[in-house]
C-alpha cells in the first residue's frame, strides 16, 4: 500500500505528550478508570469483576453492539461492527467499498484518512471544501461533483475540524442524491450528541438509507479514547459481512476490557454525555470573550457542533506561529497545513476542563504578534 504521511497524526506524534496545554484536542475531558466503573449497573459491573482475558467476538461483544444499536433509530446488534477506533472503521470501509479506478467525493477539510485511504487503494478523490464564510456546505457541487465511476460520497458531520453542523435538508438532499446515482454515503458521526442546539442533531445516515454508512466511536463525545472501541453501523448485510471479512487481516478482535468499559459507558450514556456538555458550554462563554477581545488578530465561526473549532489567525503566519506558541508558551494549537488547508486556521479544542489556562497563554502570545 502506497499511502502518504499522514500530516496529523505525525504532528501530535511529536508534540501531543511533549507540551503542557493541548489547546488542539479533538476528545473530550475523560474519565479515570475508577470513575467509570462507578457508573456501571450490576450486569457491567459482574462482566468486569469476572472478565476473562480471552480473544472476543469479532464482530464485537453482544451486549455492546446491542448498546451501541440503542444510538440508532431502527437498527439492531446484527447492523453493527465494531472496530478497533474509528481509523479502522475508516480502513476497513474503505476497502471494502472501492477499487482502482473508482472515484469518492469527501467533504473537506477532514481527517486525512478520510481521503487519503481512498487514494492509497487507486481511486480518484474529488475535495469538496465547505465554504470558510460560515463552513457551509454545497450540496448542489457534490452532486455536480459526480462521475459514472462514483462509488462513494463521504462527510463528516458534526463537522471537524470546524464545528459545522449539516442543516437536515441538506442530509436529506445528500441521501436522495447517493440513492438516485446509486452511490454509497459514508457518514463520520463521531461528534453526534454533542450539538449545542439538541434541535439540530442529525438523524444517523445509517438510519435513514440502506445505502449510507455510519462511523461512530468512544473518543469524542464520550471522551474515552484510550478504550479504542468504535464501529461501523449499516443495514446492507453483505457490506458488513465483507468488513467483517476484512477484519480477519487488521485487528481481528478488539480488546476484552475495553468492550466491558465502552458497554458500561454507554449504558451511562446520558451522565457522560452531561458532563461534556457542561464543560463545552462553560468553555464556549469564555471563547466568546476571547475573540471579542481579540479581534485584532485572529477570528473564528462559531461553532454550532462538538468540540473543536477553526479559528484564522489575521496577523501572522499560522506555521510559524504554532510552533512558536509551543516553543515559548508550551501550548500546543493544530495549523491548517496539517489538514492540507489554506487560509491560515488553525483546529481548536474546547471539550477540557484546562482549555481556559491554555487560552490565556495563547492570549498573552499573540497579543505580542
């Protein structure tokens, strides 16, 4: 497999466990280890307490697939595969959706895996950007954007890295367009449930077309990345049947522990999901004051969605500027360049409970630009 470097990744391989403040996380606060397990009923509790340290199912323990399904409307178990993360739901669809010579159309900016993967296999991908004005998102080009040799249409909403949210009609209009070109939609859902307005939370694609794919995981919204537990969801039988089959070459099984603690996660879902809310509410109050004051050099989007941002800096050359910002500030901000995007912005991350620290040494920093 001939893939490119993957730009992000490589960049928090060097400096996410290397500095004080992450004000560029994607994830949320998390949990410890005790605290999660105080939030397990009786059956969670007796699956963790007498946990053998076996292979699991490979399609992933029953009882979390059932809890994972509970997120869907209409969906049961059967439609779920889970995954070792998201990347490997990412991978795994992939492969099991294109071939050498198809072409993918993918919203952007985006995780790189999103269209790098697709590219590694030999199909041709068409970037669709979203509109920096309000990140908006053209639907009218993606269908434009359309070939005879379409396979797959790709988003990623609730939108990172800027906190775009996708009206309804225009999922409906997405759907209707996948449905009548006879091409699949590949849904990243990885923020869903973290909507600041509940009003405009998207139904999953999965639910609403036998042709979409929904990627979900515990990451972001639930904030437990370590457990690198995530799935795909989908009603086509014989795609998950072939992502399965895939599987037998990557992870094979996912962790024992780490299924026991995402299904006692998701049972919790409601307490979890709570207090990340109330940590992005809080941090979205003091954002506010910070680009109002700031103004003079840097501005943002306000995000409608999740839990980063993409702010743009007015002043000064945002590669030079994160890497001093790290270097003399020991803050640690995520510059377009690593999604391979222009204009200067920069990822921000507003799901911790220290992103208020860490924005008032960005604060002292660039007031000196």
């Amino acid at each position: 497999m001939d893939i490119a470097e993957f730009a992000l990744e490589r960049y928090f391989a060097r400096w996410e466990f290397a500095v004080r403040y992450n004000l560029c996380a994607s994830d949320a606060e998390t949990l410890s280890l005790d605290e999660l397990l105080a939030l397990a009923d009786a059956d969670a509790r007796a699956r963790w307490e007498n946990l053998r340290l076996g292979y699991t199912e490979s399609l992933g323990l029953p009882a979390l697939r059932g809890a994972i399904a509970e997120l869907y409307d209409g969906l049961s178990a059967d439609d779920v595969v889970t995954c070792a993360g998201a990347e490997e739901g990412v991978f795994l669809s992939m492969h099991a959706l294109l071939r050498p010579g198809d072409h993918a159309v993918v919203v952007w900016p985006a995780y790189q895996s999103l269209h790098e993967i697709a590219r590694s296999i030999g199909a041709e991908v068409t970037l669709v950007p979203l509109d920096p004005a309000d990140w908006s998102l053209d639907v009218d080009r993606v269908e434009r954007e359309l070939r005879s040799s379409t396979r797959l249409v790709v988003i990623n909403f609730p939108h990172s890295p800027t906190g775009s949210q996708l009206p309804r009609a225009a999922l409906d209009r997405l759907v209707s367009i996948v449905e009548r070109h006879g091409v699949r939609l590949f849904s990243d859902e990885v923020y869903r449930f973290l909507e600041l307005d509940p009003a405009t939370r998207l139904p999953a694609a999965a639910s609403v077309s036998d042709r979409a794919v929904s990627l979900g995981v515990m990451s972001k919204a639930f904030g437990l990345a370590g457990l690198r537990i995530g799935w795909i969801a989908t009603r086509d039988r014989g795609l998950r049947e072939h992502i399965a089959s895939l599987k037998d070459y990557t992870t094979i099984c996912n962790s024992a522990p780490s299924e026991v603690l995402a299904l006692i996660a998701l049972r919790a879902r409601e307490t979890i999901l709570a207090g990340t809310r109330g940590i992005i509410a809080a941090n979205l109050e003091v954002l506010d004051a910070f680009f109002h004051r700031n103004a003079a050099w840097c501005e943002w989007v306000r995000p409608r969605a999740g839990s980063v941002a993409f702010p743009r800096l007015l002043s000064a050359d945002v590669d030079q500027f994160a890497d001093a910002l790290v270097d003399r500030a020991g803050v640690l901000i995520l510059p377009g360049s690593c999604f391979g995007f222009p204009g200067n912005h920069f990822r921000l991350g507003f799901g911790r409970r220290d992103m208020p620290a860490a924005l008032e040494r960005l604060e002292r920093f660039g007031g000196r630009c």
